[in-house]
C-alpha cells in the first residue's frame, strides 16, 4: 500500500515548528499578542509547504510504513523539544 508524502509532511512539519517555536519561544516571539503568534507560527507552515508542493516532494508515493514513521517523529519531535 503506498501513500503520497503530502500529509505526512505536512502532519510532520506542525510537531517540528511547533517544538522549535515552544522550545525558541524567546527568539522568535518577543512581546507580540498572541494572536500574531499564531498568525507567524501557520505563515511558517504554509511557506514550508509551499515549497513542498512546489519542489514535488509531496507528490512522491511512499510505502504506508514510512509515512506513519515521518508523522511518528514528527510527533515525537514536538514532545520532546517541550
């Protein structure tokens, strides 16, 4: 059974921003509302899977197993920057 990496990716990207921005909250956040935050932090995934889509990494068929390990780190990524 094979998969596209388009939602792996894109599940994958979420825990790996999210980790760094909980983690960096200091760099990149300084003294902004909460709600610009969370503008910054989904303008950061949209760029990132932009250039996904426009380098074709997402239209590449992967093995069902391996995109369940992409969206598994990308999980684990997020708890363990935390």
């Amino acid at each position: 059974m094979y998969w596209k990496l388009r939602i792996p990716l894109l599940l994958c990207s979420f825990g790996i921003i999210s980790g760094f921005v909980q983690t960096f909250h200091h760099l990149f956040f300084v003294n902004i509302p909460y709600l610009i935050n969370s503008v910054i932090f989904i303008g950061l995934i949209v760029i990132i899977f932009t250039l996904l889509e426009k380098t074709r990494v997402n239209e590449k068929k992967v093995h069902f197993s391996l995109g369940a390990a992409i969206i598994l780190f990308g999980i684990s990524f997020d708890y363990l920057m935390v």
